[in-house]
C-alpha cells in the first residue's frame, strides 16, 4: 500500500515501482482505497502520512519461479509534491508505506510461522520541508559594504600621508640627499 493523495491533492508526481529481477515479477496498481476525511486533525497529533490518512494504492506484484534462497527487491521511488507536504503544516512528515507477502498454502509452506499465512512490514520516510533561501541580497550587500570599507581604509591612508613620496622630494633637492639617513653596513 502506498499513499497516493491527501484529500485532493496529488503526493507523487511520477512513481514507479521496480523490482531488482524483473525477467520474473510483474508489478499492476489494483485499486485505490480512501483515506480520512479530516487529515488535517490526524497530522496535526502525528506526522506520518499513511493509509489511514491519505488516499493509498495497492500494488500487487506476481513472483514467478523465485528460486530458493534469492531475493527479490522492490523500490519505490519519484517525485513528492510540495503541496501534499505542506499542507500537514509540519516542518517534518513521514510517509510510510506497508507490503504484505502472500502465498498459496497449498503450494507454499512459509518456513518461519505455519500459523501467519502472510508476512508484513512498514518502512518510513522521512521528509523535511526545508524553504529556499535567497542569497543574492547578502552576497550584493557584503559586496557592497566591503568597496565602501576598502575606500575608507584607503581614505583614512591617504589623510595619514601614507601615499605621499618622500623619495620624490629627495631627488628634487640636491641638499636632500646629504640629509637622508644612511644605514651603517652590518657585518
């Protein structure tokens, strides 16, 4: 069983079910079952979009001639749509879906529990709502603001004097060169 909608809107844009040996399974959608009509309430207690919630359809998939000791994987996978995770108003919803294994007792023996004809299991997913941030408004304003405080460093500088040449004067005058320091030789 996997959730298909919440009330009218759709939560897969595209879904496909793959099988890890499809030369022996094929997968059919059976039908869809309807879920709650006040989703909103149930997924405002608990996050977990499932069956009971939202709109499922089950996939039934035949096995042919599974050998023993091999394994089939199913995957479900695609697109979920904004829209159907909104409007949980959750920042974080999972969606779980259910698969249940069921054999022909007549011509299967199920290894582990005679008693339990079928066996099920749930996995859930988790998805989180994460809102797209728009960055160009700090990059242009850092930007911005670090021309403006390289121009007042560098007009800071200039009133310090630091960009004046005083070797410019010192090839003017000829006095100037008489008067400039000299280091003593180190050695």
């Amino acid at each position: 069983m996997v959730p298909v909608r919440l009330g009218e809107t759709s939560i897969w844009e595209t879904r496909n079910i793959t099988s890890s040996k499809p030369d022996i399974s094929t997968c059919t959608e059976a039908r869809e079952a309807p879920g709650a009509e006040k989703y909103q309430e149930i997924l405002a207690r608990s996050p977990i979009l499932n069956c009971s919630v939202g709109w499922c359809v089950r996939v039934e998939c035949q096995i042919r001639d599974l050998e023993v000791q091999s394994s089939v994987n199913f995957t479900i996978s695609g697109s979920v749509t904004e829209g159907s995770v909104t409007q949980s108003g959750q920042q974080q919803i999972f969606l779980q879906t259910a698969a249940e294994i069921r054999y022909d007792s007549q011509t299967y023996a199920h290894i582990l529990e005679q008693n339990q004809r079928f066996v099920r299991a749930q996995t859930q997913t988790a998805l989180e709502i994460s809102k797209e941030y728009n960055y160009y408004p700090i990059i242009i304003g850092s930007s911005v603001g670090g021309l403006v405080l390289l121009a007042l460093i560098t007009a800071g500088l200039y009133k310090l004097g630091f960009f004046k040449r005083q070797y410019k004067n010192l090839l003017e005058s000829p006095e100037g060169l008489e008067e400039a320091p000299v280091d003593p030789p180190i050695g």
